[in-house]
C-alpha cells in the first residue's frame, strides 16, 4: 500500500505519543524547503525514553508504511537522535537540546499541522 509523506509523519507521531513523547510538532515544509516535506519534532524526559521512542517510532512505521529509515544520526549520544526517512525528517530530543537548536524557530515560516492523539488513540 503507498503512503504519503504526511501519513508517514502522523504515524511516527502517533507511535511517540503512545510511548509519552511531549511537545510534539509536526511542521511542514513543503513550500519552505527542498531538503524535506516534513520535520517531526518531539521531547524526551532522558536518554533511555529517547533510545525507546526512537526504536518504537521505527518499528511502527515499518509496519504501517512498509519503511525502514535512510539512516540513524545521534544514537550514540541520545541527546538529539535525527532519522531520516527521505522525506519525513524525526528529531528526538532531550529538552535542555531542544531548547539549545531551536528548530520550531529556525523554521518558523513553516506550518504546523495538528496533530489530535486523544482522537486518534479512541479510533485506533
């Protein structure tokens, strides 16, 4: 079955949001960059709720979407874990690096696309 950019983003969001991802963005760069159509950006408490989110947003994206990431950058440190989908971009953070890059303002001019878990949790 084929996906879109986007349904592949709310599925990598979805998955974040079981596994108590917070502040999670979703932005649209579609009109704003080449590089991507979408930058998925979420929070983690620690490094090991990162690690966690990392491998569940993996795993359920593979099994809704069929999609394995490009790459994986950041493992090692889990303080900023960037995986690369092509066209979908996840950023995991830990607040205190979030804070530090900034991206929701870097890519300020981008739209936000709402995202609603409690609707998505009761149809699921």
């Amino acid at each position: 079955m084929a996906y879109t950019s986007l349904e592949l983003a709310k599925v990598a969001a979805y998955a974040a949001d079981a596994k108590k991802a917070f502040d999670i963005e979703l932005l649209d760069l579609t009109s704003v960059s080449d590089v991507c159509d979408y930058f998925l950006i979420l929070s983690a408490s620690n490094s090991r709720q990162a690690d966690m989110l990392v491998d569940e947003i993996e795993e359920k994206v593979f099994k809704n979407c069929s999609v394995k990431p490009i790459s994986i950058e950041g493992r090692a440190g889990l303080t900023w874990v960037l995986m690369d989908y092509g066209s979908v971009v996840v950023h995991v953070f830990l607040p205190e690096t979030r804070d530090f890059y900034r991206l929701e303002r870097l890519w300020g001019e981008a739209p936000r696309i709402e995202l609603s878990f409690e609707t998505e949790a009761a149809e699921a």
